[in-house]
C-alpha cells in the first residue's frame, strides 16, 4: 500500500493567505502596473479566464485518470493534458489568479506576492511532493521529470 503524502501547508490555503496579504498590501500602498488600468483590465481579465481553464483542465484529466488530486496515494504518473506541458498546472494556474487580480486591479503588490508564491510552493510544497513521487513511482517519475518542466 502506498504511503499517503504528508504536506501540512495546503497550496489553496496558502493562495487565500498570498491574495489576503496583495490585497492588504495594495490598500495600504498602492503601486499602480500601468498608467492606464484599461490595460490591466483587458490583459487581467484576460489571464483570469486562462487560470481557471487552465485550473479546470488539469482537474478533469487527474479525474479522468482516477487519480485524486487532494494530497492522496498517487497510483500512477499523469503525463496527458496540461500535465504534458507542466508538472503543476494546478500551481501555474493558482500563480496566474494572483498575477490576473494583480492586472485587474494594477496593483504591483499582486505581482510581488505571485513570486513569493511560486518560491514558497515550489520550496514547501513541490519539493515533498516530489521526492514523495520519486519514491512510490520509480523510474516513471523520472522520466518524467526529464521530459516535462516542473512550472512553465
């Protein structure tokens, strides 16, 4: 029986608590993307619509592949849909939420926080994760890992 996957920081808990501080950080100071916000408007809006497709996406093909994506014994490796081009798309995704609000409402703060996110997940989470993957999926893991980025 595979060992269950222990990670006690939950990416969308932490998504939650990186959009709190943006926000909080943006209504103390506020440090405007561009000059003019329509721009952020469109390209935010834009992206917005990108993360969660994207989110969806990589939702549906774990689903598809009997997998639970929930921090869950992991049978086998899922190299199909957004996971062809990503070994994160869920994380890539939750990045651009944050990116996407930052455009919507031209705030450099979302910005700044979306890079500390990406440091913290990939230090906290992506590591276990896969040094967990490594261990219960062998060789098939590892090639993956040769094949596919672990973000973009």
């Amino acid at each position: 029986m595979p060992n269950k996957l222990n990670i006690a920081i939950k990416p969308p808990k932490v998504l939650l608590t990186t959009l709190a501080i943006a926000m909080v950080l943006h209504l103390w100071r506020v440090i405007n993307i561009f000059e003019n916000s329509q721009v952020g408007h469109t390209i935010g809006w834009s992206l917005l619509i990108v993360s969660v497709f994207f989110m969806m996406w990589a939702v549906r093909t774990m689903n598809n592949h009997k997998v639970d994506f929930r921090f869950a014994p992991v049978p086998r490796v899922v190299s199909k849909g957004p996971y062809k081009y990503t070994r994160n798309p869920m994380y890539v995704a939750m990045t651009l939420l944050i990116i996407s609000i930052g455009f919507i409402l031209n705030g450099l703060w979302f910005l700044i926080m979306a890079g500390l996110f990406v440091i913290f997940i990939h230090i906290n989470v992506v590591k276990i994760e896969e040094k967990y993957l490594e261990k219960e999926l062998g060789d098939e893991y590892k090639k993956y890992k040769l094949r596919v980025r672990a973000w973009i």
